[in-house]
C-alpha cells in the first residue's frame, strides 16, 4: 500500500522555504543513525539562543519527546508522534491551548520537528492487519537526529562563550583589587610618586564600565588596566630593592664592631664573629643585658637635638612634651597612622615616641621612615629591639663628631657655669659596644 508523506501544513498554515529546507535535511539523514533524545534536548537547551527557541517552546519540545516511547531516535525508527492538544497540555504543565499552538510554530520555525498533517488536519496513526503502524500524522522528530551534531557543536561554543566571560570578569576583579591595594600601599609607605594622577588614571578607566558590559569591553578594560598595574608594579619593586640594598648594606655591617658608628639601628650592638645563622640569638641576648631602667629624657634629647626644633617655644622640659612634639614629627616623615598606631602598640607610647626622635634625626638618611618604623616594630614583637643602642649609636656619633670639630679648631674652651653640659659616662657606652656573649 503506497502512502504518501505530506510536506505542507494543514488549513491556513503557510509553507515557507525554511520548512523545506528543514524537510531536506531530515531526508538527507545518514544510515543507521541514532541518538540519545534527552541528551540532544540538553544540547537544545544550551543552545537555545542560537537555535532561536525560547524556554516556553522548549517545554513543548520536552513534552513532544515524552511522547516516544524510546530514550534513542533512530533513523531507520518511527519518528512522528501525534498527541493530541489535551495530552500535549498536561505534559506541558497545563499550558493554554493559544499559548501551546503559539510554541508549536516556534518549534516548526526553529527545524526542531516537522509537521505532517493529516488531510483534515487531525494527529492520528494508521495500523495495518499487523498491528504496525502503517501512517502517521503528526510532528516527526527526525531533525533533532539529523542536526544532533550541530545542536552539540553550539552548546559547546556557548560554553565556551561563558567561560571566556566569566574569566574575563575574574580578571577584571583581580586588576581593580591589586590596583586599589597597590595604590594605597605607595600612600603607606610614602614611596616616591605622583599617587593621585595614579588615581586619577585608574578611575578615567573604570569609569568607562557599564553596569552590564559585554566581553569585548571587559576585555578592552582589562588592557587598560594591566598597563596601569604594571607601572604601577614597576614602581613598588624599584623601590623594594632598593631598600632592600639599603637593608643588606646595614645588615652585613653587624658583624664589624663599630665600623657605623653614626647608625641608628639597633644591630650596631656588636655580635662577635658569630655568622649570620646565629645573629638572631645573640641579638636577643644582647638586648635582655640592656639597662632595664628608662632612657632618660636628657640623653634622648642629646641624642635627637633635631626634634627641639619642632617643640613648642623651643624647649622640651617634660616627657609629655617629648611625646607631642613627637606626633608633630610623624607626618614630616610621611609615616602613616597604622604603622604609627602599631608601633605604639608594641613599644609603648614612650619607646615609639624615642624611635620616632631618632628616626627623625637621620631622616637624611633613610629612604623610608614609615617601612623602617615597621621593622622596627616587628623586631620589637620579637623581642630583638630596644632603644638604648640606638640612642647610644646616636650620642657616640654626636661625641665623636664635637671631638673632631674641637681638635680641628684647636683646645677646647671650659663652657661656662651658666651653660651646663649632659655627660654620658663612658662605662655605660663601652658596656653598650662590647660584644654579647
């Protein structure tokens, strides 16, 4: 019995070269092929922008494959199904019959099924004395067989579309975040720079972000951005290294007995001949045998007269004038007010104060008082700092230096009594020299 397979669809309906294309790509379906239908509908579903389905069509699509009794479609199968618009809208979670037709073109449209309507319109199947089914009037499925390849070639490429997004909105983030901590670390540390046209360039940057942006413009930002945080990068390392070349020169002079005599650091505390290995106990060893009693506030400021010149009329005559003149200091040193804050934290407000004074009389010589005081700081955690030696490392210069300018100009004149002069046994400064054992 010869039967006829429709290619036009029923009533008003209108044919369109899309449809006909689709119909000769479902007959132009290899041999022997088949697919697992729910994986393809996955594929489907990923894919649904390119395909131009919508999630209301998918729905009607996922109720349609429920329909055959199969999880493969094959080639060489029955692939028509034909439910009727009550049963297709109980397996489409109670869909309106408009709304159903509606989705039904979408999926006609998008070459997902295929109509086959019967002469009157009607979705039914013809059996033969076997019981096989000899013709069907429905919607064949055999595009979702024919184009299963293709359906998972674009989920693939939406994947990898959104992982590039994501990746891209990662670094994003990365870029703002190591800039903005990078930029405030500069400020910190006063590290030489002109920090707020650097500021100024990173938010022109930002500024240009939408709220939604596409890829493209996430990845002209983050260009942008990486050369920003470069410079910036180049900048903080120039000056790491550095001090760190400033640090290495001070820290190998530990071990010659008072070759920097003028050094503020409290490693001018001679270690022996001990190696680098074993400096740390020594220097612990050597700062538990300091004096246990207070700096006295003469010596401090023989040590640090710069820091007169800050104080109120003049003169320092009290502890709690030491500690004001003291905070007048910190921002002439471009210190910040949590190493400031950390350091008062860990030394006490007197002992921070002391540091700061002898800090602010070699400032000449320091490249970065704020990333100094932090280290010292952090050995006074330790318990491998104190102020005496560095107190003591400034007198002994000071001493040494008035020495040199009397013998250069001849014997010394006896100052008078109206002008009494701070003496610093030479006991305490021999006992502060000799090495620890």
């Amino acid at each position: 019995m010869q039967t006829h397979i429709p290619t036009t669809p029923f009533g008003r309906r209108t044919m369109s070269l899309g449809m006909m294309a689709s119909q000769a790509r479902s007959k132009a379906m290899p041999d022997g092929a088949q697919v697992e239908k729910w994986k393809v509908f996955q594929s489907i579903r990923e894919a649904k922008e390119l395909i131009g389905a919508t999630d209301r069509s998918l729905t009607v699509l996922n109720a349609l494959l429920s329909f055959h009794h199969h999880d493969e479609l094959a080639g060489d199968g029955k692939l028509i199904v034909w439910p009727s618009n009550e049963a297709l809208k109980a397996r489409s979670n109670g869909m309106p019959a408009t709304t159903l037709r509606r989705h039904l073109a979408v999926l006609v449209d998008c070459g997902l099924v295929i109509r086959r309507d019967s002469p009157n319109g009607k979705r039914f199947a013809r059996k033969g004395r076997g019981g096989e089914i000899e013709q069907a009037y429905g919607f064949d499925l055999s595009p979702i067989v024919t184009r299963a390849q293709e359906f998972r070639d674009m989920a693939e490429a939406i994947r990898a579309e959104k992982k590039a997004f994501r990746v891209a909105r990662e670094r994003l983030t990365l870029l703002r975040r190591d800039i903005v901590k990078l930029i405030e670390t500069g400020i910190e540390e006063g590290v030489p720079g002109n920090w707020g046209r650097v500021q100024q360039a990173y938010q022109a940057i930002v500024g240009r972000l939408p709220r939604s942006a596409p890829k493209q413009l996430i990845d002209d930002i983050c260009v942008d951005l990486h050369g920003l945080y470069t410079e910036i990068l180049e900048v903080l390392e120039s000056f790491t290294k550095t001090q760190n070349m400033d640090a290495n020169e001070s820290h190998s002079g530990r071990h010659i007995q008072n070759s920097k005599p003028d050094s503020i650091s409290e490693s001018e505390v001679g270690s022996g001949k001990e190696n680098e290995a074993g400096s740390s106990a020594a220097e612990t060893d050597n700062v538990r045998s300091l004096p246990k009693r207070d700096l006295p506030l003469g010596i401090v400021l023989e040590a640090c007269p710069s820091l007169r010149e800050l104080a109120q009329g003049g003169d320092i005559r009290h502890w709690r004038d030491f500690l004001a003149t003291a905070e007048l200091a910190r921002p002439m040193l471009a210190i910040s007010p949590s190493a400031w804050s950390d350091a008062r934290e860990v030394m006490g407000e007197q002992h921070a104060a002391i540091t700061l004074a002898a800090i602010y009389q070699r400032a000449a010589q320091i490249n970065s008082p704020g990333g100094y005081l932090r280290g010292l700081t952090e050995r006074a955690r330790a318990g491998k700092f104190s102020t005496w030696p560095m107190i003591m490392a400034l007198l002994n210069a000071g001493l040494k230096a008035q020495n040199s300018s009397e013998t250069s100009a001849g014997p010394a004149k006896v100052p008078d009594d109206d002008s009494p002069r701070l003496q610093v046994s030479d006991s305490l400064l021999k006992s502060l020299q000799k090495p620890r054992r």
